[in-house]
C-alpha cells in the first residue's frame, strides 16, 4: 500500500540542441485528465510551427496510468525516453512534453533517443521533487456529547477536517494520512456512538 509517492513541485522547462534541432521540454504536475488535455493543447497552440509534440504522463499513487506518444515520429523514438526519466526519478502526477522545430538533418533514431531523453532530463533536472502524502477520507456522525472526544482524538493526530456540521447531531469528514489510518479508526472507533465511515475517493 502507497502512502507517499513523488512528483514535481511546479512546471519548468529544459531545452536540447542537435544538428539544428531544437527540442523545448516542458514538465508540469498535474492531478488529471482535464489539465493533461489542457496543457498539451496550449502547447501545440503556442507552439503551433513545431514539427513534433511528444509527451508521457503518469499518473496516480500506485502510479498504474501512464501512456506516451511519439507524435510521429519513429515508434519508441520519443515517448518512450521521456517516460524513462519520470520512471527513473520514480515519479507520478506528472506531464512531460517535449517540442520540437527540425533544422534539416535527420538525427537517426539512436540520435532521437537521446535528444527526446536530454531534453525531459533537463526539465526535470530545473525541478524541486517532494513527496505527496496519500489520505484516506473517513465520515464521522456524533451526539453532541461526544464532541471533546472526537476533537481530542483530532488534535491528538493532528488532522484536518472538512465538511463540518455541528448541530443536534453532529457529522465531519477526516483526511487521514493512509499511514495512520488504521490507529485513527481504532481510535474512533472506543468512542460510543460515533458512526465511521471510510470514502471512497
């Protein structure tokens, strides 16, 4: 079970030259589909005469979606290396795309290899890597009178809340840092009366 993964702390970009080919790298974070599409569309808008717009992502803490696209050029030429650096850095939540303008001459696809791996290499490389804790979410219905408990046990593990309603009865919605997650429960659960229920994301 993954309770930390790695992933980049904001976008940055790297760059290649090769026999007049210019590649331009860009690395973003990103949580989903939706800002995947989104980026990879500014890119080719803004960098519409480009020739290629090759790119690999991956996604989630189990890191189990990814995908890469060579963008014409020769299969496994370009995709393919730049995923190799968000693999080798081992991270996730990551969009890697590389540009490129062609000067002319062919570059082979031993020379592509390179220049697809340089240029991601050098944007991750102009990059800070932290660590992405993975929360579960867990629904919590009270009396009133188990309040001073439930918030004990709150401060006691330091965790944030969400969604609060605190009325005749009461009920709150926990993140909890999935390494904790079970003595959290186990804590909740010696409180009489309190409901639990874990969300699934």
């Amino acid at each position: 079970m993954t309770d930390l993964y790695r992933t980049i702390q904001s976008p940055s970009k790297g760059i290649y030259k090769e026999k007049g080919s210019k590649f331009l790298a860009f690395a973003y974070p990103v949580r989903d589909d939706e800002a995947i599409k989104q980026y990879i569309s500014d890119l080719q808008k803004q960098y519409h005469d480009a020739r290629h717009h090759c790119y690999a992502w991956r996604l989630g803490p189990e890191k189990e979606r990814y995908r890469v696209n060579d963008d014409g050029e020769p299969s496994g030429s370009a995709g393919k290396p730049i995923f190799g650096q968000i693999q080798s850095r081992d991270l996730s939540d990551i969009l890697v795309v590389v540009v490129r303008y062609f000067g002319g001459t062919l570059l082979g696809v031993g020379g592509l290899i390179n220049a697809y791996r340089s240029a991601a290499s050098d944007a991750l490389d102009h990059n800070a890597i932290i660590e992405r804790r993975v929360f579960d979410r867990m629904k919590l219905e009270f009396g009133y009178d188990r309040m001073n408990s439930v918030m004990k046990l709150i401060k006691d593990y330091q965790l944030d809340f969400e969604d609060q309603l605190f009325d005749l009865d009461c009920s709150l919605t926990l993140k909890v840092w999935k390494r904790i997650s079970e003595q959290v429960f186990h804590g909740l659960s010696k409180i009489e009366g309190c409901k639990i229920s874990v969300i699934e994301e």
